[in-house]
C-alpha cells in the first residue's frame, strides 16, 4: 500500500470527521509544532487504529444499551421479568399518587371523617384496589361543580394519566374520557401522595427516623421531592418475603399491589414506584437453572429465561443440574424427544449428521492445572471401573492406592447421596468444610470401594461427548487420525504420546454435547444435530427429560438492568387507544433513536457502529414487520 500523506493542518479535522474524536494526529509528532510539519505519513496509525478496532475492540449491543436502563412501571410480574423489591438500589419512590401504570384501574371515591387539633372534618379518599392511595380536600369532576357527597363512594375507570409534560388525569365519565380536579384552583395534575388524618394509616417506612442514607432524591418542583432513589441496599430480601426493608416493613406476601409508603426528612409522604427487574442471562454467563427458579416462584408469569442452542452460544452452553432447570424452546417438531448419550445414540449421530462426534478416553490426570479432589471447592469425576472394565482390579498402578480411611468415608458419602442422575459416572463438589486426612491432600488418583463396587476418579472432562469436526480439520496428523473411529465407536481415546496440555489448549474449542450417559433433549443439543433429526424418527428417543440435566443457553446481549438512571427506557406501550397509534410509533421510535445515539456517541467500537449506520441506509427495516409491541425487539 502506498503511503498517504496529505497537508497537516487538514488532517486533524478530516480524520475526526469521518472516523470520530482520535489522537492519530496527535501521536504524530506530540511535541512538534504543526504548522513546522508540512506533510504527515497517516498510514500507520491508520492501519494500527483499523486492526485496533476490528479484532481487539469488543463489541457495543443496542441491546445492552436498551436493557440497561429499561425500567418500566408494573405492579406484578410479567414475562419478561420479575418486579423491583423496595429498599433494593434504584429502587424507585415518587410523590403522585397514580401513575400511568394505573390506566384501566378502576379507583373508588370515598368520604371519611379524619379528626385532627380537637376538630373534625371529611376527606376524600381516593383507592385502587381497596387500597387508599391518598386524600384530597376537594374533587371536582370537569364541568360540574362538584361531588354528590351523598352519591358515594362511587368508582371510575382511570382512563388517561399523564406525569410529563401535558400533565393528565382523568377518569371515565359519562362514557368520555375526561379531567378529575382535586384542588383549588383546579388544575390538570394528578394528585400527590397525603395521608394527612386516615384512621388506621398505612404501611409507612419512616425515613427520617430509621433509614437516613434511604435515597437521593432526583428530581425537584420549587421546593417539593417529586422523585427519589434507593442508593443504599438494605434488604436481599425477596419480594414475596413478610419482612422487607431489613424488617422494618410488612406486608401480605405475595401482594405487590399493596402500595409501600415512605416519609422523607422534610415530612413528604412518598409512595413506592415498582418497576421491572431483568436478569442477566448473557451469552458466557447462562442462569444456572435457565430463569426456573423465578419462573416457579412467580407461578410461571415470568417466562423460562432458557434461549434455543443456535451458532451463537453454541460453545457457552452446559448442562444444569438445578432442580428447578427449565427449557423455553418451541417449534421443533421434536422439541419434545429425549436420548440417551451412549453408544447407540453416538453412533447413529456419525450416520446421520457424519460428524465426528466421540467420548473422549484417555485424558492423563498428571495435570499441574488440575486442582487436587481434595482442594476446597472443587468437583471431580468418578467412575464405577465395572461399568467400563469388569476384568479391572480397584487397584493403581502407582503402587500407593492405600487411601486413608478417614477421606475415603468421606467421598464415599458424596458418591452415594448424589443427585446426579448419569448411570456412568457421578461429578462431585468437595465443599470448604470438609478436610482428607493430611497424607491425601496432594493425591491425585483415588480407588475406592463402595458396596463391592470399585470407584475410582478421573480427569474432569473424561467421558465428555464432543464435536471434533472442528479438531481434525486443523489436526497436525490429519483428518484420517480422527475419521477412523467415525461409524466404529463411540470414543476416542486421547493419545498417550501427547502431552495432556494438548488437550488443554485445544478443547475449548470443540462443541461440547454433555457426559457419555446423560439423558438430554433434542432441543437442548447443537443446531446441526437438531436439524439432522427435527423431521427424523430415530429409535434413539426416550421418553420426556424431567428434573436436573437440562441444557441452559443465555443469548448475546441479554443483561441485567442496572443502570439507575432517572431516566429510563419502557419495555412496550401495553396500555394505549385505538386512536393513540401514532404516538405508540412516535415513543418506539424515540427510544430507538435514543439508544442509538447514546451507543454511536459513547461506545469504543467506532469503526464497527460507522459500518451498521452505513448498512442500515441500504438494507431498510421497516417496524411493520414486528407482531409484537415490545420495544426489546424494535430497538436492537
């Protein structure tokens, strides 16, 4: 490539208008006065910078972006997510009374007498599902005077609540939609949180008193709080838990409707704002038991966060061994078939998809990498050496296989109590409170035996079921040294001439299956498999996988929220008119543009945000093609 050299001082501004704010020009010649230089050689920064940004720039998701600061209002769990616990950070706490979550709420008008400064007087209270939100002095409803004290309580359909901008808050009457006043002089707003005089009051966090680092507050009119935030956890607490806020707070379980109320330093009354927590489930960090434990606990409306095994997170998957595992895959013909990891199953993937699909044998223990079975927190593999080798003696070659009594009682317990359901070989976790007996500390090779059964422990991936048409297409001794086991058994045994490091270093590299004896489902193993089978009916089918052995997948980009920022993104616009389409487009379009201009600005992968913009003058997505409202699937 030739070298580019073009007039100094024009430099720094085109190379910062076409590929963004950069020291290119600057790593020049830092010291030297520009106008001394009269031509600057560009190529290698330029090259350095391009290579920089293609292989070692990671890059930046709208859907991150999105997901971050998605928080929308909802007073129960939906699909998408659990909702937030009140003392968790970022928590979120306004001074209104209703919100745009309460739209097609119906809320009752009441009067009681509240007695105060040895006098009495009446209020109205306002409440939505039997719960007073607050108290009002006056109510008029447009175009009347006033209320008919006598007529209540009466109940009205809220039908248009609006916190910004045009403030709104009206209710259904007379079959229109149309404005509730609540204080002189009347005006448009949607009344604040007053619990002044009610008999019985509610459930109320004192703030002042308890809690004094409780929240920030984020938002100000005159001199009045009209948000706060939690910026201090206080509680782990589950939301269905009696106890909240670290116990200074009760309410029925399982009712999230209850509205949680809170007083500020300066006496305002708040009342808790509950909005959407998301989960991260990102491609390298998978839920653990795919998002079931939640989905169990919220009764199911919070979806199986489990994603299909597809090209992208075929590498990340592994199997759980959650008892609360689920798996969310739909429309496979054969979503519903299991099979067995065995011989059989193995061969006839080698007939059907010709992949080199194996049980790798062999794997030496002698591993400096490898922690010891009796290194706290570590998990190793056993086998019953019957099942592979009846002729095999519970013996080592080493000539020290005498293991203390003291350990071996101990991995005999962890071996028969278990859960693993594989009829091959067992994984084990040695917790941190257990200890061997000093002289088994540094062993590595165990033989026990358990009921006349000889058990002995091997590498950790030993038995692992893998896909090695990635290996042998770069395998120094060529293809033939791995394609004469194809169709002729279901290992392959690790050569002994090979140091184990070999393995090491290579096997993160091929498509991992699961343990030779697992149960699995068709859904839960790598697309290609699938696609041989989904019109296939193959003998190797069992009968349905429940319990633990479920296949988790996360999926790119698919992260917590937990920016706290006050402003934030909606998840869908559930509650709108028929005539209020327009807007709908409008909002969706917005929060498009705004996660797209918060990435291109901030986000490092410059070259790569450049190149999409380009792409997206030429390859058109029109939002039309969506059949859902949510704003997850428009905007990345």
């Amino acid at each position: 490539m030739e070298a580019v050299t073009v007039p100094a001082t024009a430099t720094a501004k085109s190379t910062q208008s076409v590929f963004g704010v950069n020291n290119v020009y600057a790593n020049a010649d830092a010291d030297a006065d520009a106008d001394a230089i009269a031509h600057v050689d560009l190529q290698p920064y330029f090259s350095s910078w391009l290579y920089e940004q293609m292989y070692n720039v990671q890059p930046t998701l709208h859907r991150v972006a999105w997901r971050g600061r998605a928080s929308f209002m909802t007073t129960t769990h939906v699909k998408e997510g659990t909702i937030t616990h009140p003392c968790q950070v970022g928590a979120r706490w306004r001074n209104t009374a209703f919100s745009t979550e309460d739209e097609g709420k119906y809320m009752t008008i009441s009067i009681i007498s509240v007695s105060g400064n040895n006098s009495s007087r009446y209020r109205y209270a306002l409440s939505v599902d039997g719960h007073v939100r607050t108290m009002v002095d006056e109510i008029e409803i447009r175009g009347k005077v006033g209320i008919d004290d006598n007529a209540l309580p009466m109940t009205f359909e809220l039908c248009d609540i609006h916190d910004k901008g045009k403030i709104r808050f009206r209710i259904i009457y007379d079959g229109k939609c149309i404005d509730l006043r609540t204080k002189r002089p009347y005006k448009k707003r949607i009344p604040v949180v007053d619990l002044d005089g009610m008999d019985g009051s509610p459930v109320i966090l004192d703030i002042n008193e308890t809690l004094p680092n409780f929240a920030t507050q984020v938002s100000y009119e005159d001199s009045t709080v009209i948000e706060s935030m939690v910026m201090v956890e206080m509680s782990n607490a589950p939301w269905d838990s009696a106890a909240i806020c670290g116990g200074r707070l009760s309410i029925p379980i399982g009712d999230p409707a209850t509205p949680v109320f809170a007083k500020l330093q300066n006496g305002q009354v708040m009342i808790y704002e509950s909005r959407i927590l998301l989960q991260s489930n990102s491609l390298n960090q998978p839920l653990e038991d795919g998002g079931g434990g939640i989905a169990k606990a919220t009764q199911s409306k919070v979806e199986c966060a489990n994603v299909p095994r597809t090209f992208l997170n075929n590498d990340s998957c592994r199997m759980s061994k959650s008892e609360d595992a689920c798996s969310n895959i739909r429309g496979l013909a054969s979503s519903d078939q299991t099979l067995i990891l065995d011989k059989n199953t193995i061969l006839d993937f080698h007939k059907t998809t010709r992949h080199s699909i194996h049980a790798v044998t062999g794997l030496s223990l002698d591993d400096p990498t490898l922690n010891y079975p009796c290194d706290g927190g570590t998990k190793s593999r056993w086998i019953s050496i019957a099942m592979f080798d009846e002729s095999m003696a519970c013996t080592g070659a080493d000539g020290n296989e005498q293991v203390n009594e003291q350990t071996a009682e101990i991995f005999r317990s962890l071996i028969q109590t278990s859960t693993d359901a594989n009829s091959h070989m067992k994984d084990i976790y040695f917790s941190s409170n257990l200890s061997c007996h000093r002289n088994d500390l540094n062993r590595r090779k165990f033989y026990l035996t358990i009921e006349k059964e000889c058990w002995t422990n091997v590498h950790p991936n030993e038995f692992g079921v893998y896909d090695f048409n990635p290996w042998k297409k770069i395998h120094p001794g060529g293809r033939s040294a791995i394609n004469q086991f194809r169709n002729k058994s279901e290992f392959l045994p690790f050569p002994q001439s090979h140091d184990v490091s070999r393995w090491r270093d290579n096997s993160v590299d091929f498509p991992y299956l699961g343990r030779l004896g697992d149960s699995m489902k068709l859904e839960d193993l790598p697309y290609f498999i699938r696609n041989a089978y989904k019109d296939d009916e193959s003998d190797i089918f069992q009968v349905s996988l429940s319990g633990p052995g479920v296949i988790i997948c996360g999926s790119p980009g698919e992260s917590a929220n937990t920016d706290p920022y006050p402003v934030t993104f909606e998840m869908t616009r559930r509650n709108f008119r028929e005539d209020d389409v327009r807007n709908v487009y409008w909002e969706r379009e917005q929060i498009r543009q705004n996660v797209w201009t918060t990435v291109v600005l901030s986000s490092k992968d410059q070259v790569r945000q450049r190149i999409a913009w380009a792409l997206s003058q030429i390859l058109a997505v029109s939002p039309d093609i969506f059949d859902t409202w949510s704003n997850e699937m428009f905007t990345t």
